[in-house]
C-alpha cells in the first residue's frame, strides 16, 4: 500500500436557518434566526398529547408551562457550550407556541399499571405496557383535531419494569432516549436490561405506526431533577442527567421536528450538485437468530429522513461480514430512490452510500445496476467501520480538533467527529475520542474534500440533540434506533417511511 499521509482540518460546516441565514451552531443559530422553515405568514402551533400515570402527567406538564419562560444557563466557563433556553413561546428559537390541549392528555389507570409492573414474566410486561400505550396514541389519533406529536411520560416504575431493575442500587441517566455514541462497555446483565428497555421502546413505536402521530418517549428524570431510576450495574454508572436547559433545549427540538417543522438543514452551494445519502446496515430479528438490513436511511439536504425497510442480509465466508445478495442490493436502492421521487417529484443528481460493513461485489453490482438505470449521475460508496484502529494524539491536555481529518491513502481517510471544538472552548466529551474511518469502494468525486465536509454536516443532522458535535453522521446513527423498530414490523407491512416516526 501507498500510503500519502496527509493532515488537514476540516472546518465546522454552517447550518441554515430562518431567512436563508448560516450559523455553525445549532442553538444560536435558532435563537438569531428560527427554524429553517419560519414564516412571517403564519403563526404555528404545535399541537402536544400526553400519556402517563396522574403523577408524570402533572410532571411533564407543569415543567412544560415552566419552559414558556427562560430556562438559565448552566454556571459554567464555556457559555456557548451551556446556553441558556429562551423559552418555548412565540418569540422563543422556534418562533411557534407549544401547547397541551385537555383533550390531548390521557392518564393511565392505576391498575393497569399495577398488573404490568406485577407481571413476572418479561415478554408480557413489555407486551401490556405496550398496548397500555397504543390504545391511547389511536384514541388520540381518531380526533377530529389530533395532536401532532404524543410525549408518553413514563412512571419510574413502569421504567424499572420494562429493564427488570429491581435491585436498591441507585444512579442517575440522562434523560435522551439514545445511548451513548461513545460507547461504554456493559456487563451482561446491564446488556440485558438495556435490550429490555429498548425491546420496549422499539415494539412501541413500532405499533403506533400506523397511527401517523409521532411520539417522544420522557423519562420522569427530563422534567425533575430529583427523579432517581435504579440501574442493576456491576458498577456505578459515571452518568449524570443534563442541566435543565440543555434538557428543555433537546425536548422541544425534538417535538418541533416530529410535528412536522424543520429546524435546520445543510447548506448546499448553488455549484453543488443536489445530493442525497443512503446509510445501509444490519439487525437482528426478535428471535436474534436472522441477520436482516437495517433498513436504507435516506437523508437530504432538506433535513428529511426517508427509513425503508429491506431484504435478508448474507454472511460472507471468509470475514463474516453482512451484506447483501445483488438483487437485494438492487431492490433497496431503486425503492429508496423511488420513495425519494415520490416525495420530491426528482432524482437526486448525486448519491453517496453510507455501510456499516465491506462491499460486496454480489451487493456493488446491485447497488450499480439501479443506479444506472435510474441515471444517477455521480456516486460515492463508502464504508464505516465502527471503530478506527488509528487515532491521533495532540500536544496538551485536550484531544485534536473536531475536524481534524488525516488521508491515508487514495481509498481512506481518517476524520475526528468529536474532539476539541473551538466554538465550545473546550472538549465537551467523557472519553478518549475514536476517530471515524472512511473507506471508498467507489469515488466519483476528484478528491475527498467534499466527502470529509458532507460527513461532518451529517454528524449535526440530529435532531433529538441541539449539540452539534455528534459522533456518527445520521444515516449510520440513526441505524440502530431504526432497527430496534423496524424488527417489530410484521413480514409485508410497509412502514412510514418518515424519520420523524423513529427517532
């Protein structure tokens, strides 16, 4: 091999906001601007429901008036790393009014709660809290006037059930329905009660599909501090929920973008070819027996998400690694071009094709072929390790720049999704950090200049998170979530294919 090492820094792409206005950060970039898709011409509302026990529905929504009103900021010496909330209300950073109609909220019975945290067997808890709350979400769902977007404030116990803690060990976690992108290494039996949880989760959404009505899962620990989950750890966990306007920020956010609203998008240059990427990985079914594609996660520039499900991956022979049969390969990906024309009225000039796993040659030859015939004009086919053998080490105490981005050869490159960020003054991560690998089967771009800046401004595309220094780009994070759902969806079902109904 050849290798041509070279180091180079890769700026913070910009953002758009309201008015067409550029900002590298997410919530200063809302708090100048709006939302991406704000109108002078119409006031919006979004509409909220609310499900849960008479305790966490009282909760939720006193600390939901609470948010009308500016939240403080963290006492911290990185101010642009802690901001504070400005509020949730017309003049707020989404330029809307959040409210929770009396028709829209539903409190669960006590009983009913009684029997699922009583049940011994785990399958069936999961099972009746489940439908506890999709019986629920379809009456709301039937209004005449529906909520666009349904919080499930979940009691503690009902939390502790669903992971089977019922030990007197006690720790706090942050109140984000999503994991850490960096990783921690759990026990077995953590491991254990995190896929309970998340069996939980993943069976809930995926059973109010159908209901076209968004919901955001809430842990008592969003909206009070001095709520406490027990965890069964073979140590204690180092986790800590996050101050109250970091959590009042990711929520609404959240809720905004599942109603229907568009916080931000990438910038697109006018000389830039229109461009969409497709994230492909792989899941286990219930039975984790059956390796299946994760789905394809198709995401634009707009800031929309298109998740289609698709066929049985394959194993390969000599380094195990999942792909898929070429005609597979090619049905994925003329379906999620197809979806995206449906939803765009045209076919993206551009496609870059995010993997979890090598390409194949059985899977490239599928994935060529709709291409083709579609008439797309350039591609990229890269490959994500998930973890980088290589990282780099910077002189001092703090870790390289987010950005920093080291060629390795013609076909690799290394790039620092998290690290040290400038606008931050500091490293806001816990953990050494692992750079991203980048591996192209197929190049069609002259150099890798783009691809190093598209990657970093997918990695800000989260939108259950205002901090912009994400690990993974979106179409390779939101691969798991979209799993955990997509394997509860019964054989010839064909789910929404809208992101904001996964995340």
């Amino acid at each position: 091999m050849n290798s041509t090492f070279r180091l180079q820094h890769v700026h913070e792409p910009l953002l758009e906001f309201g008015g067409g206005a550029r900002h590298p950060d997410v919530r200063f970039g809302l708090i100048d601007h709006g939302p991406v898709d704000f109108s002078m011409q119409a006031t919006r509302t979004v509409r909220v429901g609310v499900i849960g026990s008479s305790e966490t529905v009282d909760g939720f929504r006193e600390w939901f008036a609470r948010c009308e009103g500016e939240i403080p900021a963290k006492p911290s010496r990185q101010p642009n790393l802690f901001p504070a909330f400005p509020g949730s209300g017309i003049n707020g950073p989404f330029r809307c009014w959040f409210e929770i109609d009396g028709h829209h909220q539903r409190v669960l019975r006590p009983a009913s709660l009684s029997k699922v945290n009583g049940e011994e067997r785990d399958d069936l808890a999961i099972r009746m809290a489940v439908e506890l709350f999709e019986g629920e979400i379809r009456d709301l769902s039937e209004l005449d006037r529906p909520p666009q977007v349904v919080v499930c404030a979940l009691p503690v116990e009902l939390i502790e059930r669903v992971k089977n803690l019922r030990t007197p060990e006690e720790s706090e976690r942050s109140p984000t329905e999503e994991a850490s992108e960096e990783g921690e290494d759990q026990d077995g039996e953590d491991e254990r009660n995190a896929r309970l949880y998340e069996d939980f989760r993943g069976a809930l959404k995926a059973a109010t599909l159908a209901y076209k009505v968004p919901i955001q899962i809430v842990w008592p620990s969003t909206y009070d501090e001095r709520a406490v989950i027990r965890r069964k750890l073979a140590k204690l966990s180092t986790r800590r929920v996050q101050d109250e306007a970091t959590r009042a920020w990711n929520l609404f956010c959240a809720l905004y973008y599942k109603a229907g609203g568009t916080p931000w998008r990438m910038v697109r240059e006018r000389d830039e070819f229109s461009a969409t990427f497709l994230g492909i990985s792989f899941f286990e079914d219930l039975g984790r027996t059956t390796l299946r594609t994760s789905s394809a996660q198709l995401f634009d520039e707009r800031g929309e998400g298109l998740i289609l499900k698709g066929g049985r991956a394959l194993r390969d022979k000599t380094d195990r690694h999942p792909y898929l049969a070429e005609e597979d390969a090619y049905a994925l990906t003329k379906n999620s071009l197809t979806t995206y024309k449906r939803e765009w009225g045209t076919y993206p000039a551009r496609l870059v094709v995010h993997k979890s796993s090598p390409f194949h040659r059985e899977e490239t030859a599928g994935f060529e072929a709709a291409i083709d015939e579609l008439g797309i004009d350039q591609v990229d086919l890269i490959w994500l390790p998930r973890r980088s053998p290589v990282r780099l080490v910077r002189d001092g105490d703090y870790p390289p720049l987010r950005g920093t981005a080291m060629r390795l050869d013609r076909e690799a490159a290394l790039l620092y999704t998290r690290g040290s960020v400038d606008f931050f003054a500091t490293y806001p991560g816990l953990y050494v950090p692992n750079p991203l690998m980048m591996r192209a089967h197929r190049r069609d771009r002259s150099d890798w200049d783009m691809l190093l800046k598209e990657t970093m401004a997918l990695t800000k595309m989260n939108w259950n998170n205002t901090q912009f220094d994400g690990a993974l780009p979106i179409t390779m994070r939101a691969a798991r979530q979209v799993g955990e759902i997509l394997k509860h969806v019964a054989e010839g079902q064909v789910p929404d294919p809208r992101y904001r109904f996964y995340m």
